[in-house]
C-alpha cells in the first residue's frame, strides 16, 4: 500500500472521513473537504520547510560518505562584508559510511564545502563544523547540492519496483504549498493535500487559517519497539508559534469554534502549549508522547495521512479516535485500496455525525 509517488494533483488524493464519536465513515476525493468541516473551523497548518538536508561527501581516504542534516547546533562568521568572507556552522547530523574517521577528521563535499568531525554518538550520530567561502551559509550551500531526504520506505519501496530512488518532482511535491520557514528533514505530509486554490476556497467558506512551525526531525521515522509504548522516547523537534496564531487559538476556544490540526506536528505543538498554560506565542522544543488514554485540550479535529504500524504517529491518531475504531477504518482503506504513508491519501477525524 506504500505510495511511491504523489498524486497527480495534490488535492486529487483520497479522503477517508471518521467520526471519532461514532466511528461513522464516508470516502471522497481531498478536494472536497470543505463538505465535511464543520462551520467557521480554524485550521492550524504547520509551516515548516523540508531542506535538501541529505549530502554525498568524500573522506580523507577518499572512500564516500553521506550526511543528513538534522539542525543547526551553532553559526558563527567573520564580519567581513565581503564576497570572500568566511563562515562556519555547526550541525548534529547522521552519518553513514564514517567509518573509524576521528574527531577533528574532515569530509569534502561538492562546491568546496568542507567540514570537520567535532562529536561521534553511538547511533551514526555526529556534529560537523562546516565551513566554506562567502556571504551565504550552510543553507544556501544545500540548496544547490543537497538533495531532498525522501522517507526510506519510498526509498525502499523505488528500489523494490525498479524506479529511481530520486525524481525531480520530489523537491516540490515533498513540500507544502505554504512552507516557508525552512528547518524540517521531512515533510508535515497531511499538508501536501493542499493546494493553494483549495486554501482560497476554504477561506471563502468561512474558515480561518492560522500557521505555526515544527520542525520535523530523522525520530519522526524511529518505530516503537518498546513491548510498553510509554518508555518510547521522542527526539525533540523544535517549533514556533506566534503571537497571531496564539490569538487565532485564544479566540476559536472562546467561541467554541473547532481547531483542525493539519497533522500530527501541529497536533503535538498545540497540545505541549496547552500544557505549558493558557494558550501564548513561544518557541522551544517538544518530546510530548500523546497516548490512548491521553486528554486533548486544544484539537478537535484532526487532517493525517495513514502511518507506520508501531509508529508514534499512529499511536497519536489511535489516541485522538480510538484505536479499534483508527484500526477499522485502516482495514477499510485497505480493502478500498487507499495509498499509504507520506505520498499517500489522507484521513480527516471530526466530531458528530457526518455530512452525506
């Protein structure tokens, strides 16, 4: 069921709808979602940016080595205005193919960037010390030579069915329409359904759209393979939310108004502010685990694609609905030959009784 490619159009995928009161389910196209949200929703949309974050270098023995960024750790540069300036960034990062390479060991890679090994971790983690030549930094670098970090079950699944692991579309495709602050290694993929015609519709309608950012991390892929989910440890993704968002979630909540989170990221955002206090613009990071048996306190409805078996992601969705009634509906979109995963189709999980 594993989609290895989008859809034609973005908001040509399929939509399963699920009542998460009665377990209620209809199937219609992601362009007509507007039938199925319920009057002046707000809908919270995570605007991250994928980075080409994924870098084929060279070691000091000339054997190859590949890097995905994860986040900056630091950034430091001359003064120097100056074309010729020089600058350095520290990133945590995975690496594959280091080998026995030790610290202080440094890796070429293509349009003179170089980087030194400052930390070596247990798991292919690794801090580099990057450096390189001129006024733009590290992410302007990527953008001409990095390359986008598909989900490895695309990967995977390319290689089984003889495509290219890579296509040209991909930079695109694996990007919302609204991305802008750039950050993430992978996709809020809920939001790939959405075009910015639909986005006009729905404000047409009625509803509102508010944006916040996480950025999505490598630990979004990790499997829980922990026999007890609540000892499973999410890596922290850091996220931003500002002050007209908190004020676009203060108002709904007082209007009794419902907020539609698009995705697990903006799920998991919302519900760690709550947590924190009343709702306030802020920024930090977040490892919150949501649960069955957890108590949402700001989402009413939720916009996700379908997930991972033993992924935290499905464990959030199975939280928020009821995980007989998520299981059944996946049987369902199984039997109805529903495409899975991030390039896939997509669920939308609300309250009451469903529009026909």
């Amino acid at each position: 069921m594993v989609a290895t490619q989008p859809a034609p159009r973005r908001d040509e995928s399929r939509l399963l709808i699920l009542s998460r009161d009665t377990g209620e389910r209809n199937h219609a196209l992601f362009g007509s979602i507007a039938r199925f949200l319920r009057p002046r929703s707000l809908l919270v949309v995570n605007d991250t940016r994928v980075i080409p974050a994924r870098l084929s270098g060279t070691k000091s023995t000339g054997g190859q080595v590949e890097v995905l960024l994860v986040e900056r750790a630091s950034a430091d540069s001359s003064d120097d205005s100056s074309d010729d300036r020089c600058w350095c960034e520290d990133w945590r990062a995975l690496a594959r193919g280091l080998g026995r390479q030790p610290p202080r060991a440094r890796l070429r890679f293509a349009g003179d960037l170089q980087a030194e090994i400052l930390r070596r971790g247990p798991r292919g983690e690794v801090e580099l010390r990057f450096s390189g030549k001129g006024k733009a930094g590290l992410l302007a670098h990527i953008e001409e030579f990095g390359s986008v970090p598909l989900p490895p079950y695309i990967e995977a699944a390319r290689r089984e069915r003889g495509t290219a692991v890579r296509s040209p579309d991909d930079k695109a495709r694996y990007q919302t329409v609204y991305a802008h602050q750039p950050g993430a290694v992978a996709a809020p993929t809920a939001g790939l359904h959405f075009t910015k015609e639909l986005l006009t519709e729905l404000q047409a309608a009625g509803h509102e759209i508010a944006c916040i950012t996480l950025h999505v991390g490598p630990g979004t892929f990790r499997p829980v393979v922990t026999s007890d989910p609540t000892q499973h440890h999410l890596d922290a993704e850091r996220y931003q939310v500002s002050e007209a968002a908190a004020e676009s979630l203060r108002q709904a909540q007082t209007q009794g108004r419902p907020i539609v989170a698009v995705g697990t990221t903006v799920v998991r955002t919302l519900e760690t502010l709550a947590r924190l206090g009343p709702l306030a613009a802020g920024c930090g990071a977040t490892r919150l685990l949501l649960l069955p048996g957890t108590e949402f306190r700001v989402v009413t409805d939720l916009v996700t694609n379908f997930h991972l078996p033993r992924s935290s992601l499905l464990m959030l969705v199975a939280a928020f609905a009821g995980r007989e009634r998520v299981l059944d509906a996946y049987r369902e979109a199984i039997e109805r030959e529903y495409r899975f995963y991030s390039y896939g189709d997509a669920m939308f999980i609300r309250p009451g009784k469903l529009p026909q």
